[in-house]
C-alpha cells in the first residue's frame, strides 16, 4: 500500500457517530468501522451504540423504538440498555446471557462520540474540546453529513491544501485561483496533527462572503485548519476590509468571521461519513447570512465529493502506485504521518 493513497484504519479513536440533534428523530442504523451499528438515545436521555442485530433472531435493532429503559427490538420486544445488556425479556425471566455488543459513546458539544476500538482505551480526555457548538450568543451553527464513497484520508488531503478552492469551488467559497496559489502559508507540525494558517491580503472576496454579509472592496482573508488524527479538522476563517487591522485582531467586530468543524468518520475502508457543521458569527441559526452560507458549503462540499470520488476510482485501480506532494502540500504530509503514528500504535496490540 502507498504511503499516500488509502490508509488503514484506526480502531483506538474517538469519531463522530452522529450529530446530537440526529437521535432527536429516534434510533440510526450506522455503518462504522465496517460495523453495523444502531445509535439512539434511550428513555435516561443517554446517547448509546449497539451493534445493529438483536441477539434473539437477528433482527435489525434499528428497526425498534427507544424506550424508558433502552432500545426495545421491533420484533419481539426484547429491550437492550446502552450497554447491551438485555433489561426486558417479555414474558420470560431476564437472561444474563441475553446481551448485544456495545460500544463506549460520549455525547457533549452537540457531538455524538463514539470509541471503536479496545474499550479500555477508551479515554474520555482525548475527545477534541470544541465549545463553539455550545456558544449560542455568538455561533449558531447548522449540522450536516455527506456520505462519500472514498478513503476517509481523501477528504483530510482535501481539507490540508486548500489550493483546491479557486479551482473547484469558482462559484461559492472559492475566488481567484492566483490568490490562492500565492496565499502565505505558515504550516507547523503539530503532537497528533497539523496545523496551518494562510493569509491572501488584499484579495477579492469570495463569492460566499459577498452573499453572506456582502464587502465593498478587498478582503483580507485567512483560513485557519487545524487537524486532528485521525479525521477532525477544526477551521476558523473569515475577512475583514483589508488595510483595517484584521490581521491582528481576526476577532474584531465585523467583517465575515466563520467557524467549522469536519470530520471524517469511516464506513469502512473505502467510504465515509463526512460530518460538517458550519456557523456565521454573530448570525441567527436562520438569518440570511447563515443560511446562505450554509447553502454554499452544501454545494462547495458536493463538489469536493465529486473530486474525491473521482479520485478513489483513479487511484483504485492501482493503488500501490505513488502520488506526489508538493510544496503546498506540507499539512496533506504531516497530517499522513500522525494517521502512520496512531496506526503504527496499534500494531503492537493487534499483533498480540
Ligand atoms: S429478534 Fe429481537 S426480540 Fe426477537
Ligand atoms: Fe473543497
């Protein structure tokens, strides 16, 4: 396998397995990690993942209905708590052999977390600290996913060379292919990721932005990415009339100023969902700036999902073949070798 084409997956890792607001609509049947899974938030108001097939004859639990005690199987009734364990065996005494495999789930910031690998491992701490989700006064954001049919590191390649942007998102977040080609970039290796930050001064606003809150002239834009292995990426962008001090304070009052998140959880080895949730500071969940930028990156996110469809097709049919970086490309190859570091973790419990 390239170092650079599909990676191998990571167990010990905390992904998204939902949004909170997803489970507000009942159980999701869920493919992750190669796992069917049935996600819900029982009658105790816990989020919870079970695997997707009752232990009595194999029912989808998906099929069933969240009930004060669990999740309670649409076939005969027998209802399972977050846990696994079996808590309702209709007409029958509670059998402790009775059980569905369980996996750990933290719900917090409007995530739904879910650990998929040694559940020993499974430390809290390590999930990513995001409080935007939770700053109502100043971010309202609305919450998406897209399912791709891809390598999850595709779209962490995507995200860490933005040099994408003027090319494939011309008619929404993107702009002049040149400023973005000649933006500076400070990119720095980070403990488990990447992070950079680029800066296209006096450039012409994009698309987005002029919808959005609408600019007279230049912007000074920045984009903010960080990543974290093995599939968030945290953004912080936005711009402010060029020449008033947005470089130095990117928090001032005004301009156009958004927050992101985005995640890659995967499905399996060759697809996944792409969790994205997208915030205008200062803006109303259903203000015109908000949802008008949300509406943009719907689209501009289609498009990244052609390209990176298009090149897991490419890529599959030989995928041992190497691909290039270039010097754009320092994020796409620190962020590959933190996945190599976690994967690379792993080993040694795998191989025991
Ligand atoms: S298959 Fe689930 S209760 Fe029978
Ligand atoms: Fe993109």
């Amino acid at each position: 396998m390239s170092d650079f084409a599909f990676e191998p997956l990571v167990r010990n890792a905390w992904y998204i397995a939902a949004w909170s607001n997803e489970l507000d609509e009942g159980p999701i049947a869920r493919k992750i990690m190669g796992e069917d899974l049935v996600i819900f938030r029982g009658g105790d108001g816990k989020a919870a993942a079970l695997e997707d097939r009752c232990c009595h004859r194999g029912v989808k639990l998906s099929l069933g209905q969240p009930v004060e005690k669990g999740i309670m199987c649409g076939y005969h009734g027998l209802v399972f708590d977050g846990s696994g364990a079996c808590v309702d065996n209709p007409g029958e005494k509670l059998n402790p052999a009775y059980r569905v495999r369980s996996f750990p789930v933290v719900e917090r910031q409007k995530f739904v977390w879910i650990w998929t690998g040694d559940a020993e491992q499974a430390d809290e701490s390590l999930i990513i600290d995001f409080p935007y989700h939770d700053m109502t006064d100043e971010y309202n954001f609305h919450f998406a996913r897209y399912d791709i049919g891809a390598n999850y590191m595709f779209m962490m390649d995507n995200l860490m060379d933005l040099t994408h942007l003027g090319y494939v998102h011309t008619s929404t977040i993107g702009g002049n292919p040149q400023e973005h080609d000649d933006a500076e970039l400070t990119t720095t290796r980070t403990e488990n990721g990447a992070h950079y930050i680029r800066w296209m001064m006096n450039s012409t606003p994009p698309p987005s932005f002029q919808k959005a809150v609408g600019f007279e002239g230049q912007v000074d834009r920045w984009q903010d990415f960080e990543y974290v292995a093995p599939s968030s990426v945290l953004q912080w962008g936005g711009g402010h009339d060029a020449g008033t001090g947005g470089r130095e304070n990117r928090d001032k009052p005004g301009g156009m100023v958004v927050r992101l998140f985005q995640h890659a959880t995967p499905a399996d080895d060759d697809s996944f969902h792409y969790f994205f949730s997208t915030a205008v500071r200062g803006q109303a969940y259903d203000a015109p700036a908000s949802t008008a930028f949300h509406e943009d990156i719907l689209e501009a996110f289609l498009e990244d999902k052609m390209f990176i469809e298009a090149q897991q097709e490419a890529v599959g049919k030989d995928p041992g073949r190497r691909l290039i970086l270039r010097e754009h490309d320092k994020a796409v190859a620190y962020s590959r070798q933190a996945i190599h570091r976690m994967h690379a973790a792993e080993m040694p419990a795998a191989a025991e």
